[in-house]
C-alpha cells in the first residue's frame, strides 16, 4: 500500500491515468483497503491533493461496491470502516478540509442508505455523542454528517420501511437536535457576539438544514409542540433569524457566494414554504404566513438585494409567496387588486428585469446563460434544485401562481399595463430601450402561462391572452430580422418565445417558421444558435397523440442543411473540450437525423464521415457525457434507418466506424466502449444470417475477464454474445467459448444484484440458440448457480427474473430438452426440490409478471402442466392445482395478452428523450435507443394463446381422468370463469 499516495497522484494525470486507475483497481480488492485510504485521507502532513482524491476514491468505492456483491467487500472491512467514520468527520472538522469533509459525508450518507439502522444501529447515537455546546467546529462536521444522511428523505417515496428509519432518528436525535438549535440562536443573537461567530452561524445553515429533513414526510411531535417557539408570527426564532444580519458577516457588494446570514434565511424560506404545501393546517393556526409575507416584502421588495450572492434568497423568498398562493388558503391576502398591483411593481417587475450581471454572461459565458434560462420552475420546477432557478423565473412564477389561482382577470390587467408600457418605452427609441422590450416579452410569457412541462413546453395558457396573435404582432419582426439590426437578446428572446409555446402553433405556422430558426444557426452570436438548436429538437419532439407531428416528409428537404449548419458549428470549435461542449447541438442533429430517417440515404456517406470525424476528436479527451450520448445515438439511427432504406449500405457503415471502434477498444476509451459494443450488435444483427471473419475475430477479446470488468459495458457485451448466439452458436460450442460465457454468466452476472437481470438474458439466448447436447452438459450446474444466489442474497427483482427464466426454458423446450427433462435434472439436485420452487418462487410470482413477459410464461406453464408427467403423478401432482390456479390469474387481464401490433417498429427510438437525463460517466450504463432491436418473441408460432392453452388442457384431460378432480381442487371463483371461457369456445377439461 505504501505506493498508494502515487498512484492517486498518477490517476488525476491524464498522461498516466489509465494505468494508476487500473493498479487502483487491483489494490481495492485486498482486506483492509478501504480503512487504509481513509486513514490516508486523515494524514494532514500528506499532500493535499493526495488526500482529496483518497476522498474521492473512497466515495467512488462505496458507491459502486457497497450495496452490489460484485466485487464483494469483506464484512471485517464494512464493519472496521463504519467504525472510522464519524471519528473521521470530526477529526475533518477545520474549515480548510470542507471539500474533504463533503466527500467524506456523501460516504456515510451512501452506506446508511444501505446499512443503517440495521446494520450500523449505533450511527445517530455516536453523531448525538459527539455534540458539543462550546466546540462547534466539532458540532458543524457532525451536523454535515447528519445532514448527509437524512437528506436523502426529501426525495424518497413515502413506505413503512421510510418511516421506521425516520421514527428511529427521531427518538434519538430530535431532543437533542431542539437543544443544540435554541443553544445555537442564544450564541448568534449574545451580545456581545461569540468570538468565533461565523463558525456558529455556519452550524445554523446545517441546523436549519436538518429541521428541513426532519419534517419533510411527517410532522415529528417535539417539533410540532415547539411549533409557535420556532414559527410564532411575532418573537417566532425563524422571524428573528430572517431580520438577523450582523455586519461582521456581511459579504463584499460584488460577492458571488451567499454570505451565511442569507444562506440562513434562504432556508428557513425553504421550511416554510414546505409547511405552506405540506401542513397548511398547523400554520394557518395563527398569522405566521402574514408575518412571513411582511418580512419577505422588508427584505426584498422593491429591489433591495441587488446583489448575484443574494440571488438564491430572493429566488426562494418569490417562491414562498407563490406557493402561497397556490395553496388557495390565503386568497383574502393576496387577492385584492392592489395587492396584485404592489407584488407586480415591488416583485416581480424589478427580478424580470435584466441586470449587468446576465448581459456579461450573455457574453462572457454562453452557456450557463442558457443553462439557467431554460430551468424554468414552470418547466418542471420540482426537478431543478433551488440554486438553479433565477431571479427572473421566480418572479414569473409569482405571476403564474396568481394566474393558476383564480385571478387571471385582475392580473393580466396589472400585468398588461406594464408590458404595453415596456413595448412602448421600446417603440420610442428601439436602440436604447431594447431591455424594456425584453421585460416586456418575459412578462408576457409568465402571465400566459397556465400549466407546462420539461418535456413538452407550456400545455395551458391564459384564456385572456392571445399568444399566437402577441407573436405576429410583436415576436415575429425580431426572429426575421437580420443579425446586427436588432440586439442579440431579443432575437434570442424570439426564438425563446416560440420554444416556449410551440404547443400553441399549428403545424403549418411551425413549419412556416422552421427555415428561420434554420437560418439562426449559421448565427454569429453562440446563444442565438444555440437557443435555435434547442428550439428545433423540441419542435420536432412535438406529440399528437401516440404520432410524432413531424414526419420524414415534412422536413427531408430542410434536413440536409439543418445538419450541415450543426455540424459546421460543431467542427470550427479548436480543441476536443470545445467541440464536446455545447451537447445541445448534438442533441438538434441527432433528433434531425431520427426525424429524417431514410430520407438521409442519399448523401448519407458524407454524414457518417463528418459524425465520425468529430468522434475522432473528442475521444481524444471524452469530457461531456451529454453530448457523447448524442453522437453515438446519431450514429446508430443513420444506420438503422440508411440500412433500413437500403441493405447494401451496411458496408460501408462497417468500414467507416471497425477503424475508430477497434482505437477505442485498444485505448481502452473506457467513457465509450460501451456505446462501441452496442452498435457493433446493432451491425451484426443487420447481417440477416452468419458472422463475418472481421466479428468473429473480436470474441475472444470480448470473453476476457477485462472486457467485463467496466460495469457500463455488460448491457453492451451481452448484446453482442445474443448476436453471436443467434447466428454461430455451434462455431462457439467447437472453440469452447462456450464454456467461457458461461462462465462469465455464472461468476460475473448472476452473483451481482447490479447485473444479474443480463446473466438471465445472456442464459436464455444460450438456452434458445446453443446445440442442445451442449446445454444439457452445463444445465444442472447453471440451476445449481441460480439457487446458490437465491439463498444467498434474493431480492424481488432477482425472484422475477429466475421465475420468467424457468417459464422461458419450459416454454421453448424441445424433444432433448423437454418439461419433463427440466424437472428431472432439479429433482436430482435434490428430491421435492422442483415442489419447493413451485411453492415459493413460480406460483406467487407468475401471476404478478409485466405485460411483455406474460405469453412467454403462459406458454411455460401450459407445457409444464400438460407434457411433463412427473407433474401427473406424486409428489409432485400436488402442485398441479395451485400452478394451474397460477396460469389462470394471468388471463384475468385478457388486453395484456394480446399484444397489439406497434404501427411503427421504430416506435422506440422516436420517443428517444434525455431532458431528465442524469448526466455523468458515473451512470451504469448508457442505452442508446436506435441500437436497440424490436424484441422477438420466443413463441411467436402461438398465434391464439388462449386456443393454444385449451387445447393443450382438453388433450390433457381426454387422456387423464384426474385433470377434472385437479380442477375442481383449485379456488372455483378464481378458475370457474375461465374453464368456462374455455368450454364456450370448445375446449372442455
């Protein structure tokens, strides 16, 4: 271990990463690893840099090994490091480790998610401990602690198992917490002031941090009984802490970062907002909300708080008011004319408008711009963290709260005053007054909007707005307008508006407008182009019903230009970084090419070069897993639909990408293998039958333990091994690589909770595919494998997939490997064994399996009751009845049967969406769409499930008298009806 210091020194070079990352890797494994990073990390005389990226690792670590089995971590090293922990928070407790310490929660936030209470029952006991009424830089690193493991509440779906953890901290924290919070306002407001006050302050953003998780599902009853001490409208502590604003921790005007007072108020804002929407009835009690609003109005109204710092409390304190408002409780509040009039001018109107800060990004730093811009609160606000929504947004929420609630009429004559007065400031010297223009537009769109979506842009308007009229008369001049005749932000604001309400035009207007916002991306200006992308792709995601609106007709002839002026701007950018950068670029010419389909083939060799090419670049330095996505899934959809066009294409396809692709491999490009093993699968299941020498010589590379040893890649590699499968099991069989699948399936796959539903799918196609002398030489070993890992570690999802793999095998058996071959080879494991997965595993699971898995199980059912005689005599007779009952429920919903045929095979991919992406190379694993193939049905020659079960029973029964009396021993309400569908359709059991 003494090389470790270098080692991580060595990963954060990009010169050296690989190989550091790889000898990391092969010391993780030993005993005793984990709590000798952590001790690394302790090491204050070692180089800092060395110290947060043992933080780093350590993390990494937890999360990708502590909750899956694969590689295990050791018992001894779970328990030796959840002992370390919270002794290392505190020793983590100087200002200076803050970035270590952060990285040191987020681990035991990550192993209580898994382990705590059950595991690691003493945690809240030791953070209670370790309080302290006078050492609070001590009680901030506890508090971080806490904080990091009760946060993840605020997120979590309300369950019992929910609750027992929060009951559980709450009976040993909440007394204690209380003591620390009133301790903890007696110090701030002392006088005079603590000498080490801003250190006391900082433990209050984590207090107020933590009275949020604790009553974000439930209201717990200490806190509820000191409700008036913390929420009283008129000495209430969260009033007095909103008016608290020592000098000494007051930040500088041009500050970026919230100075802790505001960091304060911005979450006890937080607080209340959540009792606003959550527990109405215990605030209404008294005047709190009143009192709250008139503080709010003290601090911000008006235009107070200019600064970027207080950006964050503004935001949160117009988000309060219009959540308020929302609820409907506070209408004699809020209602009156004049009260709508005071929160327009002193809210709204001054947070709308535009300040020198947003004008340099505009310039400076384009893309954050944008990113801020479209995190619209109204576009799926409960998604954006609060740090993301601007002042601008929260302002025009406020407008959208009063138009939603019942007061459209009254503010959207407030409202217009001020945008006919904003058009008109600009109509009287349009070069100076360009920015009351602009107000005018953002104001216009938040009164108008009644309901949207992040997907799908505004759904509802305003009744008393003319949107699409307000756009002829005033938006479409700035979007036709040549660049330089007008300012930059309101092109960008045009462009915005028909974003925004894209819903509301009709397909000819959208089609009509299309070559303009075409035209703006050979812009000169980065957010014009780029608002002109965004605006494109979402245009062409438009929905009417099941149907996308835009077909291949629509826009083959726009499509060949869209894509060049995309690819023009990604291609000028200097370094890989750059190119990379700006996914929403990608992400237009991907959704051009998905829209255009075979109306690319012609020309499509030029396409695929440039694609290729820019591919070339950035895989010199992966750095935006965004935008990798979309040129991967670009690549794929060209393929699949030139393919598709024309089969003669697929060649060149080949060449063009085996060069680039076998780079990767070699290079290890780890960020873009597993995108490199998908799309080869793609291309070998175009090849209608056989393997090419230039695939086949990939297997063996594809077998070693190395390939599958990224997580992200398994998906990719099992749906290589299918293709190879389906097509040359037999040459598999002779070169042994049989065995080594196997193999990989029986010690990779299965053994993980993470990757065992690919060790299913891999099994089945060697079941379906492989010779079946060679199954049958492996098929007790692998059943052996598969009841190991149940009584090891079940899960419900592990249940599922083992019950559809028994009912995939009985349903696709054939004469060598028959139902009764099946059973046969369990019961010599060991006797009544097959009873025993029937009881516990098949008959309660079955019928609660998915729509898609359905048939498949009917089939295997239907087989395993009528062809497999061990079913027909003792023992195991007795489990005729209840695995009959079982076949029966799952005809209780006839529809999910009979699937209907997809009008569009392509249907998938169309629907390819990553607004909610979580972007980050640490996702597992990176579907793309296009590669995907339409499912095959295993039993497809059953046409009429029903037919094909009831014929299988009637021949059953005319040849077995006891069927009757199996029936009649099942629960007559459950399989009554359906014996009697069947007889009426001439099958009688």
């Amino acid at each position: 271990m003494a090389e470790l210091p270098a080692l991580l020194l060595a990963s954060l070079n990009p010169t050296t990463r690989k190989q550091a990352e790889l000898n990391l890797q092969t010391l993780s494994i030993q005993p005793g690893f984990l709590t000798h990073l952590l001790t690394l990390v302790l090491q204050t005389p070692q180089d800092r840099a060395v110290r947060l990226a043992a933080s780093v690792y350590l993390k990494n670590l937890i999360k990708s090994r502590w909750e899956d089995d694969e590689p295990p971590v050791a018992q001894a090293d779970r328990t030796a490091l959840r002992e370390a922990l919270v002794p290392a928070m505190i020793q983590l407790s100087n200002a200076s480790d803050k970035a270590i310490r952060a990285q040191i929660a987020e681990s035991i936030s990550l192993i209580a998610k898994v382990d705590f209470p059950e595991n690691w029952p003493d945690l809240v006991d030791k953070l209670v401990m370790s309080l302290s009424d006078s050492n609070y830089e001590i009680n901030v690193g506890v508090l971080e602690t806490a904080h990091s493991i009760f946060r993840p509440w605020r997120a979590e779906a309300r369950s019992d198992a929910l609750f027992t953890v929060i009951n559980y901290v709450l009976s040993r924290f909440t007394r204690p917490f209380l003591q620390l919070f009133l301790h903890t306002v007696n110090l701030l407001f002392s006088s005079p002031p603590p000498a080490n006050l801003a250190q006391v302050a900082q433990a209050m953003v984590f207090l107020v941090d933590i009275f949020y998780d604790l009553t974000c599902q439930d209201l717990p009853p200490d806190i509820e009984d000191a409700h008036a001490q913390f929420f009283g409208s008129e000495n209430g502590l969260f009033l007095k802490l909103l008016m608290w604003d020592p000098s000494q921790l007051q930040g500088e005007p041009d500050d970026t970062t919230p100075s802790l007072p505001s960091q304060i108020k911005t979450r006890i804002l937080e607080i209340v907002e959540l009792y606003v929407k959550l527990y109405p009835e215990t605030l209404q009690a008294s005047a709190s909300v009143e009192a709250f609003v008139r503080a709010i109005w003290d601090l911000v109204g008006g235009g107070k708080r200019p600064s970027v710092a207080d950006d964050g409390l503004v935001s949160q304190s117009l988000r309060f008011i219009a959540s308020a408002i929302r609820t409907g409780y506070y209408k004699e509040l809020f209602g009156s004319k004049d009260t709508i009039s005071g929160l327009v001018q002193g809210v709204v109107v001054p947070n709308v408008a535009l300040r020198e800060h947003e004008l340099e990004q505009f310039e400076d730093d384009p893309l954050e711009y944008i990113r801020l811009d479209l995190a619209l609160p109204s576009m799926g606000g409960l998604g954006v963290s609060n740090d993301a929504v601007t002042r601008r947004q929260a302002a025009a929420e406020v407008l959208r709260s009063l138009v939603s609630s019942g007061l459209e009429a009254e503010t959207t004559e407030v409202t217009g005053a001020w945008i006919t007065q904003g058009l008109n400031e600009y109509a009287a010297n349009k070069a100076e007054n360009w920015r009351a223009k602009d107000t005018a537009i953002y104001l216009l769109t938040a009164v108008a909007t009644r309901g949207s979506t992040t997907q799908h842009g505004v759904t509802s308007t305003n009744a008393l707005i003319d949107v699409v009229q307000f756009f002829s008369d005033h938006v479409f001049q700035d979007l036709q307008a040549e660049p330089g005749t007008i300012h930059p932000i309101l092109q960008v604001d045009a462009i915005r508006f028909l974003y925004t309400f894209r819903n509301q035009l009709v397909k000819p207007q959208l089609l009509s407008v299309l070559p303009s916002l075409v035209r703006h991306l050979s812009s000169e200006n980065y957010v014009c182009y780029t608002y002109a992308a965004i605006s494109i792709e979402r245009i062409l995601f438009i929905r009417q019903g099941n149907q996308l609106m835009f077909s291949s007709a629509d826009i083959k002839d726009i499509a060949p230009q869209t894509l060049d002026a995309l690819l023009s701007k990604i291609e000028k950018a200097p370094t890989p970084e750059k190119v990379a950068e700006n996914d929403y670029l990608m992400k237009c010419a991907m959704r051009v090419i998905i829209t255009a389909r075979g109306a690319l083939a012609e020309g499509y060799e030029r396409l695929l070069q440039r694609l290729v090419a820019i591919l070339g670049v950035i895989s010199k330095n992966p750095s935006n897993p965004n935008f990798d996505q979309y040129i991967f899934e670009s690549i794929s959809a060209l393929m699949r639909f030139v393919v598709q066009a024309n089969r003669t294409t697929l060649p060149t396809f080949e060449q063009a990408l085996f060069g680039p692709f076998t780079v990767i491999l070699q290079q290890d490009i780890d960020q873009y293998i597993p995108y490199v093993f998908q799309i080869l699968a793609q291309m070998l299941d175009l090849h209608a039958e056989g393997v090419p020498a230039e695939y086949r010589t990939l297997l063996p590379f594809l077998l070693t333990p190395a390939s599958w040893q990224q997580k992200g890649s398994i998906p990719g590699l099992v749906k290589l091994l299918k293709a190879f499968l389906a097509r040359d099991a037999a040459s598999m069989v002779a070169a042994g690589q049989l065995t080594q699948v196997l193999g990989v399936v029986q010690q990779r796959l299965i053994p993980s909770k993470l990757n065992d539903g690919w060790g299913f799918e891999l099994l089945q196609a060697v079941v379906q595919h492989a010779p079946s002398a060679s199954v049958k030489q492996y098929f007790k070993s692998i059943i052996i494998t598969l009841l190991t890992r149940m009584q090891t570690s079940k899960t419900d999802k592990y249940v599922y997939h083992f019950v559809y793999f028994l009912g995939f095998t009985l349903a696709i058996a054939n004469e060598d490997i028959s139902p009764d071959y099946i059973v046969n080879e369990v019961e010599s494991i060991q006797p009544q064994l097959w009873s025993q997965i029937l009881a516990n595993f098949v008959i309660p699971q079955a019928p609660k399996m998915p729509p898609k898995d359905r048939k498949v199980v009917v089939v295997g059912l239907t087989r395993l009751l009528t062809e497999c005689s061990f079913m027909l005599r003792d023992p195991l007779i007795q489990a005729w009845p209840p695995t009959f009952q079982a076949l029966v429920k799952l005809f209780r919903e006839e529809q999910l049967l009979t699937k209907k045929d997809e009008e569009d095979p392509d249907a998938g991919i169309t629907q390819i969406d990553y607004e909610e992406q979580t972007a980050g190379y640490q996702a597992a694993y990176s579907r793309l769409a296009a590669a995907e193939s339409v499912p095959v049905d295993p039993v497809a020659h059953i046409k009429d499930l029903r037919a094909f079960v009831g014929q299988a029973l009637a021949n059953l029964s005319s040849r077995n008298a006891d069927v009757k009396t199996m029936v009649a021993a099942t629960d007559a309400s459950v399989t009554g009806p359906f014996v009697q569908a069947l007889a009426a359709a001439g099958y009688s059991i």
